[in-house]
C-alpha cells in the first residue's frame, strides 16, 4: 500500500516564549487523498467557507465553531485517516550546547522520532512536509536520507520521497495543523490573566471526547487512531 503522509508544526521556534513544541502528521491511502480532499471541501461548503480559505487552528472562532466540530468528526469517523503527533511539553530544558546541535537540527531529529513510528516495511510512503523557511528544503533532503537509513532503505522503496509543500494548497494538511495546534495549545502554559478561547477549549474537548484521551500524556504504542508521543528531553538525552 502507498500511503500519504501530511506533516506540520506548532511553536517551533525556540525563543518565542512558548513552552511546547508539537509534530503532527497524518497518513492515508494515497488512492483516498483526492475523495478525503474534496470531503473537506464539501464541509468547508455547507459553511459557507472557500475551498481556498486555509482553515487553521489559529483561525478557529464562536461563528466557525460548528464547521471545525464537523471537521475533526470526519476525522475520527474516517478509518482511512490516522494521526500521529509528538509533544515536546517543555523547550526550556532543552540543552542543544551540551549535544552540539542547532536548534534546526534538533528539530529534524524530533521530526525523524515522530515520523519513524508510521513506518511499515510492507508499504511505502510520500510524505509532505509544510514549508518552514529557506532551509526547509536542504533539511528535508536529510531527513530523507536518515529516514531510508533507519529502515535499511536505501534504494528508497519505503520512503519514496519527502518533500515541502504549503498548506493552504492541501485540504488534509490544513486538518493536520488543527489537531496539531490543539494539542499544543491544551498544554501550553499561559500567563495568568490570559482568557482562553472557548471556542478553541470546545474543540479540544471534543477531540478528547472522540480520541478517549487526555492530550497529555503518551498512548499506547499500537494506537492507530490518534497516536501521542511525549518526548521530555532528559528521556533521549537530546537525540
């Protein structure tokens, strides 16, 4: 079976005062991505939203509400879709000096230890990654190759190819940025004063509900459905 793959990020960067980082991808049958695109399409519709009206965990709000909720049902009812995310819960305990790395190159790393848990060598996969900055390319070529060689793949018949891609062109990748940016948001660490979206709690715990998980804590290895890995950083020393 060839499977797609759609990766994206939240609070990636490391001085912007967030405390999480979340990796979020999800895999499908590559036979199911155009009928799971236009599904989203049709739901985007029956709201009165574009086709090419990016949705977004940022964008989620009181009017929207109703079109979000429906969204992530169609996620969980589809047995096509299956998510998979690693939460890193704390950068500040990051030590990239002591491990001789760059931030960038850590992130790849955590990129590496999100995606190798959806590989099967019976299948192969494309995977499409949102594009990050400049370097995005460059890295990706990289992470290709640790991926293959992690997977004694070298001719490239799992992991036939990663590449980047924007998300406001791919409908699924536009789903995996708000199941991604809910996790990170429910443990994020807020001042104290800071009104939460309810709007954003309501799809939260809705996806809690549908999942019949906290967001906080690692599932179980086999999970398929909505698998979460919460890396700390003192648990790979860095790697």
């Amino acid at each position: 079976m060839l499977y797609s793959v759609y990766c994206d990020e939240s609070c990636h960067l490391e001085h912007d005062g967030i405390n999480v980082m979340t990796l979020g991808a999800i895999s499908c049958p590559q036979e199911k991505v155009k009928q799971i695109n236009s599904r989203i399409i049709e739901i985007k519709r029956k709201y009165n939203t574009s086709s090419n009206n990016e949705i977004k965990w940022t964008k989620i709000s009181p009017s929207k509400l109703p079109m979000y909720t429906d969204i992530v049902d169609y996620f969980f009812d589809n047995d096509d879709l299956h998510f998979r995310c690693l939460l890193v819960p704390d950068k500040a305990k990051l030590d990239h000096t002591k491990y001789q790395q760059t931030h960038d190159e850590w992130y790849y790393k955590m990129y590496f230890d999100m995606l190798k848990f959806i590989f099967s060598p019976r299948d192969s996969y494309n995977i499409y990654i949102d594009i990050k900055d400049t370097n995005s390319c460059r890295r990706v070529q990289k992470l290709h190759e640790v991926c293959c060689n992690d997977k004694y793949d070298f001719s490239a018949e799992i992991i036939k190819k990663i590449q980047t891609i924007r998300s406001e062109e791919v409908q699924i990748m536009q789903l995996v940025d708000i199941l991604t940016g809910a996790v990170a948001f429910e443990n994020r660490t807020f001042p104290q004063k800071h009104v939460k979206s309810e709007a954003k709690i309501e799809v939260i715990n809705q996806i809690k509900k549908r999942s019949g998980y906290s967001l906080h804590q690692t599932t179980l290895y086999k999970e398929t459905k909505f698998n979460l890995f919460r890396w700390e950083a003192n648990y790979h020393d860095g790697d």
